[in-house]
C-alpha cells in the first residue's frame, strides 16, 4: 500500500512558491483568454435571448431573435446557402490542389526550398485587405484577367466580380490560391512516408497510379483529415474576400454568412440577432467537424493499425 507523505512546513511553502511562479507564466494567457474569449463567448449567448442595438438596453426578448432567423428572415437562407457552395466547392478544391504541389514539392532540388517558400507567400498575404483589392482589380472589367484573355484572341469585356454566375466562382479562386498552409502539412506528412514502401511497391511492379492510391493516400489520410477540419471551420467563417471584393453582391450571390452577420451586427445595430446567428454559426460548424470525427473510423488511417 501507498503509505501518506507528511510534507513539512518548508516542502509547503516550496510548493506555493512553485505554484504562484507557474501561475504568473500562464497569467496573461489566463487573462487574455477570460477577456477576449471566454466572457464575450457568455455574453454573446445570453445577448442572443437580447433586442440590443448598443445604444440602448437590452430587453430580454426570449427565442425571438432564433424563431425570426428560421421564419421570417430570406438573407438568412440565402447566405446559408452560398456559404455551403462555397464550403463544398472550395474545400476539395483546395485541398487537392495543395497535395499536388507538396507532391511536386516532394522530391530533392535545391531550388524545392525557395519554391516552398514563394508557394506559401499567398496564405501569408490572401487575407490582407490589399490582396483583396488587387483581386477585385484583376476580375474587373479591364482587369488581368480579361487582358490576358484577349492577348490570346479570346474577347472578353465582363466584370467577372459583378456576373452573378462568376461572382461566386472569383472567392472561390482566391480562397484556392491560399492553398500554402494545407500544402506545407501535406508535406510534412509525405516526408514521413518511408521510402521502403514505394521501393517495394516498384519492386513487385506497382506504377505511379497504384502507389498513390495504395501508399501515398491511406498513409496520408490523418493528414488529410486535419486539413479537412481546420480548412472546413476557416470557410465557413470566410468573410474579409467577401466584404472587400464583392460585398456581397451581385443579387446577394456572394453573401456569405459571416458577411451577413457582420451586417446585422454593425450596420443595422441588431447586435441580439447577430449574436443569435453566431450562435447557429457555430452549432452548424461544430456538426459537421462531430461528422468529420464520427465519419473518420471508416476513411482515416494510422500506421500503428495497418497490419
């Protein structure tokens, strides 16, 4: 049996002394996270149940503000809906476009450095607000794009920005082309695949196809479900490229969710129905990651089980 330690007096006071020291290291990371985290997250909810335009008191108003979001608010739909084609458009996209440049990455240059280095400056710079101004320059009516399209004899003279079956498709672009934090995991995750495998894999006369599918993608599939949660949360609440490139617009084409939000929020002084909608916001982010999770028995694999 475990016998009690009797501690003495100065064993005591060691360890509050050793206490307090870890304390004031995790102090202004505790503090930060209290004043910017976890109070404005309970204040957000108990808002939601709130009429409160931030110049008035709030009045308690009860389901209100939930029951107008799923009956009698159009926007609200509507931006759930474009927020869902461009999750379930730009997400694969980007995911896969980012495994074939860490495939191409993948090999021994001495140039492959740089390269990694230049791929990665997007996701670095998309989400400044002077990237989006330069893309909403460039898919404009005398844009790049439509210059480059005519230096090649194809006439083009539309805003791609304000078509409405463009719009859309312009974010997309943009969001794809932020493609350097998923790619660099992708690489790191191709570097721990031995080499023994595909060299077995030649051996007994396995092509570049059957490798990818047999070796490459079974053994990167936990990499492939982290980059899926962390890329599907980061679209859903995509809103910067929104605002400044489309503003949601034309016809409310590119009104995503967070942008709707925003607008409700700090534009039309509704803070109650925004906190209520950041609240769906966030049950609908947390169902899917649980179905990501739930679903990752069936698709993801680790080493350690593969017998």
């Amino acid at each position: 049996m475990r016998q009690a330690v009797t501690l003495t007096p100065a064993m005591r006071s060691r360890r509050r002394r050793e206490t307090g020291v870890g304390y004031m290291f995790i102090g202004p990371w505790l503090i930060c996270f209290l004043a910017f985290n976890l109070i404005p997250f309970l204040i957000s909810f108990v808002l939601s149940f709130m009429d409160y335009n931030m110049l008035s008191n709030p009045t308690f108003v009860g389901l209100a503000n939930y029951v107008k979001l799923f009956t009698g608010d159009k926007l609200f739909k509507t931006s759930l809906g474009v927020t869902f084609r461009f999750v379930f458009i730009a997400i694969p996209l980007r995911l896969a476009f980012a495994l074939l440049v860490a495939m191409i990455l993948n090999r021994e240059s001495r140039m492959v450095p740089v390269y990694r280095v230049v791929y990665y400056l997007p996701s670095i710079l998309g989400g400044s607000v002077a990237v989006s101004v330069m893309w909403r320059y460039c898919f404009s009516k005398t844009g790049v794009l439509n210059t480059a399209l005519q230096a090649i004899g194809i006439a083009s003279n539309i805003s791609w920005i304000s078509n409405k079956d463009t719009a859309l498709w312009s974010l997309i672009l943009l969001f794809i082309w932020q493609f350097g934090s998923p790619m660099l995991i992708f690489l790191s995750g191709l570097k721990q695949i031995p080499k023994s495998y595909y060299e077995a894999a030649e051996c007994d006369g396995a092509g570049p196809l059957v490798r990818f599918f047999r070796i490459t993608l079974p053994l990167l599939t936990p990499i492939i479900f982290f980059n899926l949660v962390m890329q599907m949360i980061g679209g859903f609440m995509v809103f910067s490229q929104a605002m400044i490139i489309t503003d949601g617009g034309p016809m409310n084409r590119t009104l995503v969710y967070a942008l709707y939000l925003y607008r409700q929020s700090f534009a039309y002084y509704k803070m109650g129905y925004g906190c209520a909608m950041a609240w769906v916001l966030m049950v609908i982010i947390g169902f899917f990651t649980l179905l990501v999770f739930r679903s990752s028995s069936a698709w993801v694999f680790y080493e350690n089980e593969i017998k």
